[in-house]
C-alpha cells in the first residue's frame, strides 16, 4: 500500500463509513487513537504523511468497526474519569453512564480514609478512578472472571495506583468490611438481548451484560449479604438499568427497612443509580 497524507486517509474513512451507515467520526477516533494523537496533533498533522503499515492498520479497523467491532476494541483502550483503560473483550467498555456514579461518590463521601470495596471492577475504571481523585482511600477490586481482573491489574499498574484485585463471585472471597461498596453489575434481562446493538451483543462479554430474574439477580444476591460487608454508616452504590429503579429501591429498603435508599438519574434524566446508605 502507497503513503497517504493524513488528511486524505481520513476523508476515505468518512466516507466509507458513511457508505456503511456507521458514524463517520469514528476515523478521527480510530486515527487518533492508533497514533496516540490529541485532537490539536490531529489538526497540526493533516499534511503528516502515514506509512504502508499505518495505513494498513487504519484502513483494517475502519472496516472492522463497519462490521460492528466496538472501536474501543480495535484500539486496546478507553477513556474514563480522564484516564486510559485498557480493554480487551474480557471487560465491558466502560460508559459515560458510569461516570456520573463515581462522581456521586465522590461529591457525597470524605476525602479522609475509607476503605472501598467495588464488586465487578471489569476494567478496574470505577474503584481505580477512585484511587486516583482520593489517594488516601483503600480500594479493593473484585470480579468473578479471572481474565477481567487480569486486565484491571494491568491498568492499576499502568496508573501507577495502590488496590487489591481479588477473585471473588460477590462477596465469596471476601473478607472484613468498608465504608464504601460499589457495582455496576450486569443488569440487563435475557429478554432484552433482542432490542441490543449487534456491537454489544456480539464482542462484549455476556458474564458482564445478562443477568437472570429480570436482571435483577445480583442486586437480590448483593442485598442478602450486604450488612456483614458494611461498616455501621457505611454505604452501597449501585448502577442500574433504567427501568430497574423502583425494583431495586423495593429490594434494599425490604431487606433493610431502616436504611435509606435514594434514586438518581443520570443526565439524561433516566433512573440510573441507587444509594443505601446505613
Ligand atoms: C457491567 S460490568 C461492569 C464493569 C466495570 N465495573 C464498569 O463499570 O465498567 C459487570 C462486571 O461484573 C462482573 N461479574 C459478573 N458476575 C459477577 C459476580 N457474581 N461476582 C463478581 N463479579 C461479577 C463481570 O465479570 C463484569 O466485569
């Protein structure tokens, strides 16, 4: 394959994409990420000529992506809180969604020393993104899949931060208790695997997508055990699927009636959160 100018590899991008009914912005995404450029670099660089083996690799993960490859898959890595992740298709691609759970924690919660406990860490975006805004927290990250906590390990080490990976179907392997427990479980109903985009559906792991009982298996699983993990104030936040609000405030306040547990919508005003606290 000849050299191409940046510039022109993006516009055949564009427009291949456009053909394939897929965004279009994803080329910048795709080409800044694969050569690890900011939006300015990109801007600075339209005249930059890419080599046979650039070009090859772009053209491939544009194609790739019009056949419903997640584009965070492609590239190895996410953006989340302001930090990179790494991503493989052992880990959900952390959501924007998520990102407004860790702010609730961390606008609600002291900044002194609490230790954090968060159950289905996937990539480790949550609890690591944590680590990161309050260092002095101690933060355990937990997952039932071998190969997600695997890839959690890497970007702790890559964030250079302090936690503890364990292996633990909820709370099985876990010992002692927190301040703060925080999931964002697989949620979502068999039944609605149907309505899903294909790019979900097909690359991204369904151990941390279905969940049985309506997809509210885990939230009854995390209710049942939740008080013996919980120091006396300590508190649980939980991401859930929008129409799962009133079921899952009716699980926590009938399993711990003088609790109180609150409901929060993301900002696109749908019930996305829920908070008990003790
Ligand atoms: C929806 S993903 C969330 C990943 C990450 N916390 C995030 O927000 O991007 C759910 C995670 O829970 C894990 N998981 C599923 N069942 C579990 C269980 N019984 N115990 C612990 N983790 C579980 C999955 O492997 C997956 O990593």
């Amino acid at each position: 394959m000849d050299k191409m100018t940046v510039f022109k590899a993006q516009q055949w991008a564009f427009s291949f994409i456009k053909d394939h009914g897929k965004d279009p912005s994803v080329a910048d995404l795709l080409l800044q990420g694969q050569l690890n450029w900011s939006t300015t670099e990109m801007l600075m660089n339209y005249q930059t000529q890419l080599s046979a083996e650039q070009l090859e690799r772009f053209f491939t993960n544009v194609k790739l992506y019009c056949q419903d490859w997640p584009a965070q898959y492609l590239l190895g890595k996410a953006n989340f809180f302001g930090l990179e992740f790494k991503v493989n298709e052992a880990t959900l691609i952390p959501r924007p969604e998520t990102e407004e759970l860790v702010e609730w924690i961390l606008e609600t919660e002291p900044k002194t020393s609490l230790r954090v406990l968060d159950i289905g860490t996937g990539t480790g975006a949550i609890g690591l993104s944590l680590k990161h805004e309050r260092p002095a927290w101690e933060v355990t990250l937990s997952d039932i899949s071998p190969q997600a906590l695997a890839v959690a390990k890497e970007n702790k080490q890559a964030l250079k931060l302090e936690a503890t990976l364990i292996e633990s179907d909820l709370f099985q392997n876990i010992t002692g208790k927190f301040d703060v427990i925080v999931s964002n479980p697989p949620y979502i109903a068999e039944s609605e695997a149907d309505l899903m985009d294909k790019s979900v559906l097909e690359h991204e792991p369904k151990t941390a997508l279905f969940a049985p009982d309506e997809g509210l298996y885990l939230y009854k699983k995390l209710a049942e055990k939740l008080s013996k993990y919980l120091t006396k104030q300590g508190k649980l936040y939980l991401e859930i699927g929008f129409q799962q609000g009133p079921s899952v405030v009716e699980i926590f306040s009938k399993a711990y009636p003088t609790a109180k547990v609150q409901l929060r919508q993301d900002i696109t005003g749908h019930d996305r959160m829920v908070k008990v606290s003790f």
